[in-house]
C-alpha cells in the first residue's frame, strides 16, 4: 500500500505546474491528517484541520490554486475519497478555501 501512495504522490507531482509554491507531492502529504475522515474511517481530528488551515495559505495566486485544485481533485479520485466529506471538511474546520475541497469540481474555473 505504501508504494502504491508513493507512486501516486510521484504522479501527481509531475502534473503540478514547477513554478508553484507548493508541488502537488507537498500538497497530498500536508493533507494525509485528514485521510482517515475523508475515507469515512473517523472523525475530523485537530491535525487534519491544521493541515487543511496550513495548506489554505499556501497557494494564494491563479495558477497556484488552478493546479492545486487539480491536485487534489486527483489525489481524490485516486484514493476514492468520499466526496461529501470533502465537502463539509472546511466548515468542519472553520476554513473558507478558495478552492473547493470536492473530488467532482471543475478546476477550470478561474479563481
């Protein structure tokens, strides 16, 4: 299980455009607190919010939030995240993204 995470993170990475802050590989391990809550195994835990607050911050222009938007929607996908608790993570943890955290959303929105 753990290669199939790393090759995944390594895929993902490659996608993301170079000239962001943060790689796609950043992204996906900064939000790992949360993957018990977005597989539906528990409930949203103190780091995971965190993580979801950190990651907000992050990227803050256009191309920044358009890849990690696509990031994240794959890395949903990939790990078969439930997508209503995508959802309501941010409300859950007092955070308004830019991005929605949805593993359905359209990342060609112009944010």
């Amino acid at each position: 299980m753990a290669k199939c995470i790393v090759m995944v993170l390594v895929v993902l990475a490659l996608i993301i455009n170079p000239a962001c802050s943060i790689s796609c590989q950043e992204a996906v391990t900064k939000i790992l607190p949360c993957e018990p809550y977005l597989l539906g195994f528990a409930s949203v835990s103190v780091p995971c919010c965190q993580a979801v607050a950190q990651l907000n911050q992050l990227a803050t222009s256009k191309p920044e939030l358009k890849a990690l938007c696509i990031c994240l929607k794959q890395a949903a996908q990939t790990f078969h995240v439930n997508a209503e608790r995508a959802r309501q993570l941010p409300g859950l943890c007092h955070v308004v993204t830019p991005v929605p955290i949805d593993p359905n959303v359209n990342c060609d929105v112009d944010y």
